[in-house]
C-alpha cells in the first residue's frame, strides 16, 4: 500500500525504515518488563518480505532496517541483503536515559552520572564508544549502508555530561563514516525547548535555543 502510494516521489525525498526499534519485551503490556533482541530469523522473514514488496514497485527505493534489540545490535544476518541498516546514538543508557521515567519505574533512585562514566571497576569512555561502533563499521566493510536513525540525550541528563559524551558519540560517528539524525529537533531531548534547568537559553523567535548543543552538531558537519 504504501509502497504504491508514494511510487511518484524521488528515492531522494523519501526512504523506507521498515520497523522502528525492534525489541520485543516478556509482557508487551509493561514497558518496564525483561525483554530483548527479536529472533533473527523472524526478522529476516518480515524483512525480506517486506522488501520484495517496496522494490517490485520501485527497484530504486532505499529501504532500511534498524537495529535489532531496540536499534543498537548490528546484524550481519541481513548484509546479503539490499537493506541499508540503522543505529542508535543512545550508548550509553545510563547517560542518554537518565532518570527517563519510560526507561526506570522509580527514577529517583538512579544514582548520578558523569563522563567518562564509572560502573563498578569498569570506566566507559571514547574507547567504550569505539568498540560499541565495531560491528557497524564491520558492516560498512562488507558495503553495507549504515546511518545512525537516532541520537541524543533526555534532559535530565546535567548539561556538561551531556554536551561532553555526545561530543564523543559524534566524533566516533564521524570516524566511521556514519551520519546521523538528532531525536529532538524541539522537545526533551532537543536543540530548541529542552527544559533544562542548567541551560542559558538563547531567544530564537520566541523557542528556547540551547546554543552549546546546536555548536557542538555544527562542530560535525
């Protein structure tokens, strides 16, 4: 159906991504419930499927696939495929989900987080980010297209935390090749209207500018 209906427009203008962030949790009913990767070889069935569809009415169509396990698991299992495939600029969770109250059923008792971020005797920093990266980057080498659907950070996350991981995220991106897309433009996670309440925000037409953030993303362009 809708393969057809947009047929017209330029594979410049408009792409396919097949299923946004698949995860699939013990209870769907529970956002908060155990969960994990969809199995592969269900994955590939609908994928496939899906794309024989989109490319029997246009052959030059892009279609991509995210990531498994909620768009951050790379899958060799679809590089034969004619699927570009999508990550996620969100590792890690500690940092870019702070407090996020869809993510943590009591987020007052999240303990505080910096960058380089400690978890026990293990410090994750630009390397941890690099080596996170690895099984993207394998996938360009075998001329698999990859673009990072989603990037960013809730606003809970303290400003100068943020502002330093991302500035890792979007320098390890840039190493590989990956361009990316912000999840916000406006909004919690956002360059406008992010609520922070440790950010001088700039008057841009009457939205709230969060100036650092909006250098930091030109700093990669």
């Amino acid at each position: 159906m809708w393969a057809n209906r947009y047929k017209g427009i330029s594979k410049k203008k408009l792409s396919f991504d097949l299923v946004n962030e698949p995860f699939q949790r013990e209870d769907p009913n529970d956002q908060h419930s155990p969960g994990g990767s969809v199995d592969m070889v269900d994955y590939r069935r609908v994928a496939e499927a899906a794309l024989d569809t989109i490319k029997s009415v246009k052959k030059s169509r892009l279609v991509i696939a995210d990531g498994n396990g909620g768009g951050g698991i790379a899958m060799p299992e679809l590089a034969d495929l004619e699927l570009a495939q999508s990550c996620r600029g969100y590792h890690p969770f500690p940092i870019s989900h702070y407090k996020a109250g869809w993510v943590y059923k009591d987020p007052s008792t999240v303990p505080p987080v910096d960058w380089p971020l400690t978890q026990g005797e293990r410090v994750l920093d630009i390397d941890n980010i690099r080596e996170y990266y690895a099984p993207w980057k394998a996938l360009i080498d075998q001329g698999v297209g990859v673009h990072c659907g989603e990037c960013g950070c809730y606003n809970e996350t303290p400003h100068e935390v943020f502002l330093s991981w991302f500035g890792d995220v979007l320098t390890v991106l840039k190493e590989n090749g990956i361009g990316f897309g912000i999840w916000e433009f406006s909004g919690a996670f956002g360059v406008m209207n992010s609520g922070r309440k440790d950010v001088e925000y700039e008057d841009w037409y009457g939205e709230k500018l969060d100036r650092k953030f909006l250098e930091l993303l030109r700093a990669q362009i």
